[in-house]
C-alpha cells in the first residue's frame, strides 16, 4: 500500500456478519510507504497506533488497530470487504497487492 503520507490512510476490514474493525486510521504520520509490505497480525509486538514511526520505508509486522480476533467465533463464509479511504486526496497511494489469510480450527 504504497502512500507518499501514510497518515491520510483509513483501511477497514468488513466481515461477512457484518462486523467490522479499523486496520490502521490515519497512522503512520507524514512519512511515505510504512505500510508497503507490512504484515497486520494480532500477534505482533508493536501496535500501529503507537508505533512511534521516525522514517519513511515499511514497517513490519505490526497488530491493527483493532484485533483481527474480534472476528473469532463468528461465521467465516461469505463476502469479505477491505475499504481502503485516503483522507487527505492532496497526495498519492494505490494499493498494488493484498494478501489475506484466515486461519482456524476445525471443530
């Protein structure tokens, strides 16, 4: 997610229940590409809402700023939406590839 102020950037993930949560809104302060590679991952050591990012250039991994686990028991089958939003439309970003993997168990 190539972005030359990674600030402007709102992404938000939608399950196919409805429920959704905030990946990352507006962080990463006016540096450029942090999020160009970055793996979100509730597992993480560092939060990108308090990450203190010092530097354009990716960061990675990071958790998102609400749990992917929020999502945990709720039915995975269906329609997933990833809205990414650029607040500020002064600048550019485009969004070259997503990955997204669900992992569970069976019961």
């Amino acid at each position: 997610m190539p972005h030359t102020s990674s600030g402007d950037i709102v992404v938000t993930l939608k399950g196919p229940t409805g429920t959704s949560i905030d990946i990352t809104r507006r962080n990463g302060d006016h540096y450029a590409n942090v999020f160009a590679g970055t793996l979100f991952t509730d597992s993480a050591s560092n939060s990108v809402s308090t990450y203190p990012f010092t530097s354009d250039g990716v960061v990675s991994p990071l958790r998102p700023e609400e749990p992917f686990s929020t999502f945990r028991g709720k039915n995975p089958n269906g329609e997933w939406r990833v809205d990414f939003q650029d607040e500020i439309p002064s600048n550019d970003g485009k969004v070259n590839k997503l990955i997204f993997t669900i992992q569970g168990k069976n019961s």
